[in-house]
C-alpha cells in the first residue's frame, strides 16, 4: 500500500471568514497537510516563484493551489495563468474557489488550464464542506507526478 503524501497546499483567498472555513474544513476532514494562506494574488505569485518577501522561502512549491478569482492587485486568473504558463508550476493542480457564478469565468479558468472551478456556496457549512471534499480528492483520491 502506497504510504500517504504530505502535500503542501497554497491558499490563495483575500477574504478571512472565507479562509478561515477553507482551513477549517481542510483540517476537519483530516487532511493534515500544510497550508499556506496568502490574501492576494500579488502574494501568491511572489510565494510561488520566491520573489520579494519569500525569496528565501526553502520549501517546494505547493502540490496543490486552491484559489479564489476575485481578489485585489493580482486577480486569480492572472495568477492561474502565471502558473500554467511556467515550466516548472504548470502541473500543480489549481482548483478555483469562487463565488462567481460566470460563464465566463469559468470559460476562462478552464481555458488557463484550471484542474476544477467550485462555486463557493454562501453558507458558512458549505464553505467548509466543500474544502474537506476538494482536499479530500485533490490529496487523497488524485495522482499527480511529481514537479521537475
């Protein structure tokens, strides 16, 4: 039996309440992995490819993004861009957490190379509910080959 992965996880969400309930529902559904939150995707870019504040930052990169849309400086889709536009971050799941209800942005995610597009629910249940479901596959069920 195939001996379970800690993966690093990057959150990636400029609302607290709604991070708060991603962690917590990443944590209640035993998914004991690391998470990293960042508020915005100006952060999440500099947190992903060590620029700035985290240019030091010893650990890989993250083995799965769950990322908002709608954010200050640097939106989620610039983001989710950057990151399947690199060589060496193309790979990692992103799985876009969203209140959007858009066609279009979901067009777009997945025209970027978005993994999955969840449209957060507007209950505080929901929200964790859906992150315990979302860690549960992305970390448990799915395989994924390891980054170059």
């Amino acid at each position: 039996m195939e001996e379970f992965e800690q993966i690093h996880i990057l959150l990636v969400e400029d609302n607290p309440l709604d991070a708060e309930l991603t962690m917590y529902g990443l944590r209640g559904g035993n998914i004991s992995n690391m998470i990293t939150w960042v508020k915005d995707g100006k952060e999440a870019l500099d947190y992903i490819f060590r620029r700035g504040t985290y240019s030091d930052r010893e650990l890989a990169p993250p083995g799965l993004i769950l990322l908002d849309l709608k954010m200050p400086h640097v939106d989620g889709t610039e983001v989710l861009a950057a990151v399947k536009s690199d060589e060496t971050t193309r790979r990692i799941p992103v799985v876009v957490m969203t209140s959007s209800r858009e066609e279009c942005d979901m067009v777009k995610s997945y025209d970027l190379g978005a993994n999955s597009y969840v449209v957060k629910p507007v209950d505080f249940d929901g929200i964790s509910d859906i992150a315990k479901q979302a860690g549960f596959y992305w970390l448990v069920v799915n395989r994924t080959p390891h980054s170059t």
